[in-house]
C-alpha cells in the first residue's frame, strides 16, 4: 500500500460547513442514530448547515469531538460538506 497523491483527505476544520443528505434526514426525524451523533443530527434538522464550530456551541460538545462524529457521519452517508453558494444560500 504505497502513498495515493489523489485520494481524498478526511480534513476537517472548525469553520466547515456540514448539512444532512436526504439519508440522514430521514434518520435523524425516525431517531434511528443514537448518542451524539444523533444530537449533531438533530441540530442540523432543526437547523439546517452549520459550522462544525456552531454546532459543538450547540451541543456542548467541545470541536474535536464534533469533527470526529461529522467524520463519522459523513462516511455513513448521513452528512456531507457543504461548498461554495450552499454554504452561503443558508
């Protein structure tokens, strides 16, 4: 397994902005996660996209923590980064 130049980097920063797809809309209004992912799902139902760092203020959870379960969520196909004018359209 050698280095891939074009493989794409899970980086995450605090000023990311991160909504739900329609995958995790649907799970976070059955309440079908759990835990802590499920309140960074719940605030971005409620919501809408947010920055990794509101949504640690929201939940009072501290930013690590928070890309971490955005890292997990977006693996998952619950979540994913919002570009350019979405980020900007919200």
């Amino acid at each position: 397994m050698g280095f891939n130049p074009f493989k794409k980097h899970d980086v995450v920063s605090s000023e990311m902005v991160v909504g739900l797809t329609s995958l995790g809309k649907q799970k976070a209004e059955e309440f079908s996660i759990t835990g802590p992912k499920f309140e960074v799902m719940a605030v971005l139902n409620e919501r809408g996209p947010c920055t990794i760092k509101e949504l640690g203020e929201e939940t009072r959870m501290g930013t690590s923590k928070v890309k971490f379960i955005i890292k997990s969520l977006v693996r998952s196909q619950c979540v994913r980064v919002q570009r350019g004018e979405e980020a900007v359209a919200t």
